[in-house]
C-alpha cells in the first residue's frame, strides 16, 4: 500500500484495488476497482503452487500520476 495525497492505494492482493480514507476507527474504503485478469495462464506454473495466478505479491508504485501495477 501506499499514502497519496492523504489517501491510501492498496490492493487486497488479489484482484481488487482500493481507495482508502485513513481512520483509526476502522476500514473506510471511498472507491475500488476490479484489476485485469492474467492472460494466458499456465495452470501448472509457480503461481499455481504458490496460491494462484490471481494473487499479486509486486508492490504498486505511483510515478509522475501514474499508478503502476504488476503481478
């Protein structure tokens, strides 16, 4: 996850990213976003055996307004 401008981008690891306003009291997501499916899966690659093509291990970055996401 990361804070811009006092909000924070984070991703569940699977296929969804969040917008979300920081709160002590709790999760307050303000908007999310369903991220493109893998294309051209190898079921018996490593991402299979280590938990799924679906999930995202990278760290997301954001650069010059651009918000950079990979698996």
């Amino acid at each position: 996850m990361i804070l811009a401008d006092g909000l924070i981008l984070a991703t569940d690891g699977k296929r969804t990213l969040y917008l979300i306003e920081p709160d002590p009291s709790g999760f307050k997501p303000l908007a999310s976003s369903e991220l493109p499916a893998e294309a051209g899966t190898n079921s018996e690659g490593i991402a299979a055996r280590i938990g799924g093509s679906t999930q995202s291990w990278a760290p997301i970055a954001l650069a010059d307004g651009k918000l950079l996401i990979r698996d």
